[in-house]
C-alpha cells in the first residue's frame, strides 16, 4: 500500500485493503489537541462487518517545527519499527497494530492502531495518583527487564537511537535554545530554571553519555501519564513509542516521577517508587542492579527532563489551554525536583 502523503490521502478504501478489515465507511477526525506533539493523530469511526468500531491514525505533524525535530531524530521510523519488530515481544498491553509503515528516506508514515480510548485515562496535568503509579512503576521494571543487557544490540540495528548518539548534541542545543526563547517570552518561568537553562544546551552531550554507563536496556523515551491508560482490572496499557531508546532503565523511571505526578507526591514518594522499581527488576530476573549507579542516573535524567517541555514547546500553540497548562506544570514539577535532588549542582 501507498503511505499516505495527508490525511486527504486516507478514505475507506485505503483503510479497508490496507488493514484487511471489512471496512464500508468512515469518519475521521483530528484528536488529540493538547496531546499529540510530534504526530497527527485522528480518530476513524468505522462500519462494516466484523470490523471494530474505530480506529487509531497517526501521522507526521501538522506543525513543520515538530515534524523537522521528528524526522532529524528517526522518531517516526522508531515507532514503526517498535510495532513491527518489538510489540509482540512487550510485556505490557500495547494497541495492536492494524498497519504501520514508514518510508525512511523522508520519514512519512501512517500507523492504523487498536483504539483503546475507552479505557481509563489519567490526565497528565491532574497528576497520576500513587495507586497507578505504583501500577505504573511495576509495569515499567517488567518493561525494562524484558530487554536488561540487550539495549546496545537494539541500537546497532537501528531500532532504537542510543542515548549517547551524537545526533541528540547535533541537533538538541538549536531547537532547545529555540524552545526556551518561546517559553520565556510566552510563560512565567521560575528563575531557578532560567538559571539552569543558560547553561544547559553545552551540557547534553555529558549529560546523556553518562546514562550508557552500565547494564542498557530498552528506554520508552517518553513514559508519561499521557501515553498511558488503565482497562477495567487496573491493567496498564503504553502507547507512543516515537522516542524509544538505549540506555539506562532510570531514564524512563525519572522522567515519569518527576513529570507525571503532583509535585507534592514526588516529594513524598519519590524514593519509594524508585525503591519498587529496583525490587520489580529483581522479580523479573535482573541480577546486575547497582543501586548507586542508577540512582545517580535518575537524577541525571531529572535534569535532562527539562528538554521535554521546552523542546515540544515548539510545535504547540501556547494559547492552547491545555497545551499552556502541560507546559507550565512540567515547569513546575521540574522546579521541585530542581531543588529537592541538588540538580543545578551537576552541570
């Protein structure tokens, strides 16, 4: 089948001979405002026999900034290759695959996905409570024991980037320091992170060498309350794979305690989710776990985490209320961590 250039490209046609369903209609639609950064992402309604209800499409951005980023760093030939290669492998509920293919000269895909919407979603902005956290945290330790010691062997195939790939210093400092010029003229930013922010661009390349140090594994990249959902028997289900990585399993670990719940809870829970974590690794078979190591680790990537909402900033329109308000609260959760883990003192 022919990848779609738009979403003007897609009809019931292409669905039905691309995904094999007994497809007779459907209406699509964008979702996702406020959600999806670095993809277009709609929502098929469907009829027809045996076929279910509605569909997930997901496609490069509708921002040029956000595709550019995108493309330069393999996102959306990693997600292809995850579903193609990886999912069935995943211990933890994935979307199943209808279609995913992807053109890797210039990057275009489109994936056709389960639609798991009527699950149980956890609003990133409200913050996970610690009962799905814990959830969440037990699901990651199976996740990354799944592929403890593997993750170098990932990134020699392509299917993942490593963390220590000389394309993130390329290209992270110029859209990071584009970025921060839109979050400081758009948003109030605590000066403690303008602080850090002067000096950070120089730093990533130290920064994400250190996470190769030790036992890699397979990284979500971006393992967030909005890229996940709970079924009716509390189940987690994961989905955007776009930044999936190697490196160090504290990596996904930081990036969720620090930027998914309130910054009250990260207080107040943080070591003991790291704790369960490490216990979750051993119960799944991880025998080389050097606690200090990865714990120097999580607060490396706590630092790191500032790229995330500075970064994606550039392909969001902050007027948007929730785009402002996500934004602001991966800000302020930042700060907190900022000043409870002594960050500013390693770089």
């Amino acid at each position: 089948m022919t990848i779609p250039a738009s979403i003007d490209d897609l009809s019931a046609e292409w669905l039905k001979n691309s995904t094999g369903l007994n497809i007779a209609s459907a209406d699509i639609q964008l979702i996702g405002v406020g959600v999806g950064v670095s993809s277009a992402v709609y929502r098929a309604k469907l009829t027809g026999a045996d076929c279910p209800a509605s569909v997930i499409i997901k496609m490069p951005a509708l921002d040029p900034a956000a595709v550019f980023t995108s493309t330069v760093l393999r996102m959306y030939i990693r997600e292809v290759r995850f579903y193609n290669s990886l999912a069935k492998q995943c211990p933890v509920r994935t979307p199943r695959l209808y279609y995913g293919e992807v053109d890797e000269a210039t990057s275009q895909f489109a994936l056709v996905l389960e639609d798991i919407g009527a699950m149980r979603i956890v609003d990133q902005n409200v913050g996970m409570a610690i009962d799905d956290a814990r959830r969440a945290i037990d699901a990651l330790a199976k996740f990354h024991a799944t592929w403890w010691g593997k993750g170098d062997a990932l990134a020699a195939n392509g299917t993942t980037i490593s963390l220590g790939d000389p394309i993130y210093p390329a290209i992270l400092p110029t859209v990071f320091a584009e970025g921060w010029e839109k979050v400081n003229s758009e948003l109030d930013v605590p000066d403690s992170i303008a602080e850090v922010a002067a000096k950070f661009a120089p730093a990533i390349a130290g920064m994400l060498n250190s996470l190769m140090e030790g036992p890699t594994t397979l990284s979500h990249g971006d393992f967030r309350a909005d890229n996940m959902m709970f079924t009716g028997e509390n189940e987690l289900a994961l989905f955007d794979f776009q930044l999936i990585g190697t490196g160090t399993g504290a990596y996904d670990l930081a990036y969720f305690v620090t930027q998914s719940i309130s910054a009250d809870d990260a207080s107040k829970y943080e070591r003991e989710l790291f704790d369960r974590w490490i216990e979750g690794l051993r119960a799944n078979g991880v025998k080389d776990i050097d606690r200090d190591q990865l714990w120097r680790h999580y607060r490396t990537t706590a630092l790191f985490c500032l790229v995330y909402p500075v970064v994606a900033s550039r392909g969001m329109d902050l007027n948007e209320p929730r785009s402002r308000a996500l934004v602001n609260n991966m800000n302020t959760r930042f700060d907190r961590a900022l000043r409870e883990l002594d960050l500013a003192s390693l770089i």
